[in-house]
C-alpha cells in the first residue's frame, strides 16, 4: 500500500536536496572566486611591504655609507 502523501513529501523533499545542491555548487564556485582573489591582493600586498622595506634599508644603507665617507 502506497501512502500518497508520503510520496509527496518525498517528492517535495527531493525538490528542496535538488536546490540545496545547485546552491551548494554556486556557493563552492563563489567561494573559490573569493579566494583567488584574496590570494592576488595578498601577494599585491606582500609585494608592497617589501618593496618599502628594500627601498627604506637601501636608502639607510646609502645614508649612514655616504654620511660617514663624507666626515
């Protein structure tokens, strides 16, 4: 004996996996999107700290050589 309102809550239920799944898949896309992004600004940006801190030693460097040639 089938029990029609079993199946369809069955259906419906499996309606709702069916969506749950699609969003699940946009999401995982979306997220990986994200990271790649991030990991661009973030080497963008490590990128940047090093380049001022070479820039800043180096100019140091040339200051405290230079200052102290001259004296």
């Amino acid at each position: 004996m089938s029990n029609p309102s079993k199946e369809r809550q069955y259906a419906h239920m499996a309606q709702q996996l069916q969506l749950l799944q699609a969003n699940l898949v946009k999401t995982s896309e979306q997220l990986e999107i994200m990271s790649q992004h991030c990991n661009k600004n973030l080497v963008g940006q490590l990128g940047k700290v090093h380049a001022s801190w070479f820039i800043g030693s180096n100019r140091f460097f040339e200051e405290e050589m230079l200052g102290k040639q001259k004296k």
